[in-house]
C-alpha cells in the first residue's frame, strides 16, 4: 500500500508538522490500540433502508419484531489510542483511500471517525447491504414459513403485485381472448384453454390498478422507500449479488403461510373475486413469482443503468447461471445483447445461447439484439413461454427513450405505490407513470400463442 505523501497538517496549536504515515501502519496501529468510544448506533429517522420499517407499512400488520438489522458494534479495550492527536483532516484523507468495508471497520471505533463515515455515502451503503445480507438471511422462521411481514420489508411492492400477477394468471390472463380469432369457431378448437368473457371481466380490474413506474428517472430516495434491493444494487459486488440470489432461491423452497397472506389482505376487494376461499386456490406461487421478478429486475437495472459488464459477469458465472431457469438464462443473453458493446465474437457467443427466433427480440423493441442475433446462424425455434420470461410476466419494461438510452419501467400496483410513498412523506410526477396502454401492450404480447403477437384489439370496438 503506498505511503501519504508527505501529509500537511495542523495541529490545535496551529503549528504546522509534516508526517509521512503508511495507510497500512495507520490502519493496523488504529485496530490494535484505541480507546473505547461505543458508537451510538441508534437509528435516524430515514436514513437507511431498514429503518422505521413500522412506519412505512401503511395498513400491513407486521408481525414480527426483529423488522430491522444492525451491524454489531464491537466493545474494544480501555486504551488510548496513539492516534488521537491526529488532526481529523488526516484520517479523514486516509478514510477516503480505504475500502467502503475497511473504512466502516474502522470507524466502528471511535466515535470521532465514525462522525467522518457518516459523510461518505458509499460507506452508509455498504453498512444497509451487510444488513441486508443478514435481515435477507432470517427471513425463513423456525417453523420453515417465510415470515410475510419481513418478506415485505425487503420487497414492499413484490407480494401485492405477486398476488395479482397470481390471479391475472388464474383468470386466464396469459390466454388470448375471444376477440383476437377470426370466428368462434377457431378459438373453440384451438389447443389452449381459453378465457372466456366472464373472466375477461374479472381481469379488467387487476390491469387497471396496475402501472408502469419510471424507474429509471426515480430518486434514489423513491428507490429506497419501494424498491430497497435494488436501491441497494449499485453498492454490491457481483460475489455479493450471487449470494443475494442464492438467499432468495432458497426461499422457494419454503412456505409462506397462506393464513398470514389472506390476514394481511383479507379487506382487498381482488380477494373477492374468487368464487371459493384464497386457501383453497393458493399454491404459494407468490414466493416462485417473486423469485422470477427478482431476477428479472436486478438483470434488467444492471443492463440499463451501465453495469451492463457486472452482468456479462454474472451471467458467466456458474454460481450465478446455477440458480436460473433455462428461459431465464436466455433471457438476460437477450439483455447483453440489447444493451452490451462487446464486440462481434463475444456477440456471437451470446447469440449462440438465443435458441429463440429472432423476431422474438423485435416483439420486445431489441431492434439491435435482433440484428445481432440474425448475424449468427443456428436452429431457433418459436416458444410460447418466451416473452413471459423475458418479462416476469411483464413485470419489468426495458426500453429505450426516443433519444436511444436505455430505460426501465418496474410494474406496481399505483395505490399502494402512492400509499407507500406518502407515509414516508414522499410523492411522484406524474409524468414517471407510464400510459397505461403500454402496460396493456405488454400484457397482450406476452399471452401464450405458437408465433408472434397481433397487434391488440381492444374488445369494446368489436
């Protein structure tokens, strides 16, 4: 680690005294001896993602109460440190060339560095994703359930958005309807059960409360308060995101107990339109469909925010590809291609994992993964099933504005987006909601069918 140079500083006397110090001496002599100064580790109001959880649950009975994390504080010997009479500017500077993790260790120490952390954003960020880490980990309550009302801490618009993403897929939503057939007759005999017009009916009040969000031009206090993982995302290496993946694939294989679901939704009028109990539909789709959504959103903020190489990374990993459905895999081949300038042979590699027909990638607005996917001959096929898993199911909307740039669009549930936002004293522009045909576009694009979609017929007109 090479050496400050020649550091200017002053002392309280106002004399002036020229030090030459090692980072590494000066980390190691601040570990060994240093008085103790427990850091008051209470939690300010908003200033981090787990913070006041209670209070930003409007209407969600969380019944646990371990709803935050705290890294540990550790209790060190009563000695005083020889580096006390430091001038702050000093160790300030030397903070400033340490890892975010070296730096938070450090200033875990004394109180008066652990004022100078507290200045550097970074270090705030990694401290909320080591608590993630861990509050991601305890999610699973001894009896093998996951606990919702933790689940939401982490995922506050997920488990609603899930739900109706449940009963959208129950109702027949993925089934083209009626209207898109040329007779009766054809959308009779065809081989997918059909929707019928009475549950057209249902579906209709599941995508009106549905909305696009902006995500892209979100700030990033927007970001914490209703999408905290990926708030998060941008502090986190790729080892730390695979891990991340792997807490949340290991969340499918447990239960999230249909009994707390249908207590903290019981008064939603979505509930009603089953014609028999919540319980007697359910079949915990909500964690698997999360697990998609996660994926899905993590893969596309990574491809559209410039961390498009973190992704290739990602995507390389075996650690990573492990966890991943086939049509998941395929999926983010797609996002690299879209979004990636790796050059032609690394375009062909991905390329050759496309199984799809390239049209496809055209359907979602990829003009240029079309176009390199076209470059690169090999067997592709038609599959019913691929826009639903580019997509989540349309819970993601990656795009790019007139001007070319990427963005993204995240689908939530807009009442309980703007009821999230609101108890934590916040609002949104309208203009970050997209119009509401987009979101029926994509609905309409993802339906199940054997080639590409038609362009959308709305019933009324028929």
């Amino acid at each position: 680690m090479r050496p400050l140079s020649l550091a200017y500083c002053r002392l309280l006397t106002m004399k002036p005294y020229l030090l030459s110090v090692t980072l590494l001496g000066l980390a190691v002599v601040h570990h060994v001896s240093s008085r103790p100064q427990p850091v008051n580790d209470s939690k300010e109001s908003g200033s981090g993602v787990f913070n006041g959880v209670e209070d930003s649950q409007p209407n969600d009975k969380l019944v646990d109460s371990a709803s935050t994390y705290d890294i540990e504080v550790k209790n060190y010997p009563n000695k005083m440190s020889i580096l006390m009479p430091l001038p702050p500017e000093l160790i300030e500077n030397t903070l400033t060339y340490l890892p975010y993790k070296d730096r938070v260790q450090m200033s875990g120490v004394n109180q008066n560095l652990n004022k100078i952390v507290k200045y550097h954003p970074e270090s705030l960020a990694f401290i909320e994703s080591e608590k993630l880490i861990r509050y991601l980990s305890g999610l699973v309550l001894e009896r093998g359930q996951i606990s919702l009302s933790r689940f939401r801490v982490l995922f506050p618009m997920q488990p609603m958005d899930a739900i109706m993403a449940y009963f959208w897929k129950k109702l027949g939503g993925h089934y083209p309807g009626w209207w898109e057939y040329p007779s009766k007759e054809a959308y009779t005999n065809g081989k997918v059960e059909p929707s019928d017009i009475s549950n057209y009916i249902k579906l209709v009040p599941i995508e009106e409360q549905w909305a696009y969000l902006d995500y892209t031009r979100l700030s990033d206090t927007h970001k914490r308060v209703l999408f905290p993982m990926l708030y998060l995302l941008p502090n986190l290496t790729t080892a730390e995101i695979i891990k991340l993946f792997t807490l949340v694939d290991s969340l499918c294989t447990n239960n999230l107990s249909v009994e707390e679901v249908e207590e903290a939704y019981k008064d939603e009028p979505i509930l009603a339109t089953f014609p028999s109990s919540f319980q007697q539909w359910w079949d915990n789709d909500l964690i698997t469909t999360h697990l998609i959504q996660f994926v899905a959103s993590v893969s596309t903020v990574l491809a559209t925010t410039g961390r498009i190489a973190e992704l290739l990374k990602l995507y390389k990993d075996t650690g990573f590809t492990g966890i991943l459905q086939p049509g998941t895999s395929r999926s983010i081949a797609l996002f690299l291609l879209e979004y990636g300038d790796f050059g032609p042979e690394e375009d062909a590699k991905l390329a050759s994992h496309v199984n799809l027909n390239c049209g496809y990638a055209n359907v979602l607005g990829f003009t240029i993964a079309q176009a390199k996917c076209m470059r690169h001959d090999r067997n592709r096929s038609m599959d019913q099933f691929v826009l639903v898993d580019v997509t989540a199911g349309g819970f993601v909307y990656p795009h790019r504005d007139p001007q070319g740039n990427p963005k993204l669009a995240i689908r939530v549930r807009r009442s309980t987006a703007i009821k999230l936002l609101e108890a934590n004293d916040q609002e949104v522009d309208d203009s970050l909601w997209l119009n509401n045909n987009i979101l029926l576009d994509r609905l309409h694009a993802i339906k199940f069918r054997t080639g590409f979609p038609p362009p959308r017929i709305i019933p009324r007109q028929m």
